[in-house]
C-alpha cells in the first residue's frame, strides 16, 4: 500500500484532500467533514471522539478507515469520491 507512514502508530494511510489521519487519536477518516467530526478544541486542547458503529451514522471499512453518513455503492462511490473506496 502506497501512502504515508504515521511514526506513531505505524498506520500507512492515502495522501490527498479526501483522507484525513488524526495524529492525536490515530484514527484515518475518509472525507474531510469526517475527520473534522470527530474533533473538537477547546481552551485550546484537542480532544477525540471516537467514532461508534452503534449510531448506523459511522462506518468502518476493510482498511481500518473510518466513513461518516449513508453508505455508497461502489458506483457512486467511485463518481463522489475519483474511485478511493476500490
């Protein structure tokens, strides 16, 4: 798998504006509103929530990558997001 190695965990995750890989929580996120969801700051201090199946809202994948909102099929997928959910 191409991509970037994070040091700290040791995940490898996509480069480009549509994947996002926390350093705090080490979590990778599909779709910037994602990862922007499950952060938050305040008084200047990251905090993660992490993401839970159990609301049917999030949605984890076969690479370990975390999707936010109603599930694609593979055809809208590919026309939504330029085919990175292959």
């Amino acid at each position: 798998m191409s991509g970037v190695l994070h040091p700290k965990c040791g995940k490898r995750y996509p480069t480009g504006d549509r994947t996002g890989h926390c350093a705090n929580c080490c979590q990778t996120f599909y779709g910037l509103s994602a990862f922007d969801r499950h952060q938050s700051v305040q008084q200047g201090r990251v905090s993660c929530s992490m993401p839970s199946t159990d609301s049917g809202e999030w949605r984890l994948d076969d690479a370990d990558r975390w999707h936010f909102g109603e599930r694609m099929s593979p055809e809208q997928a590919a026309a939504a997001w330029g085919g990175v959910f292959e």
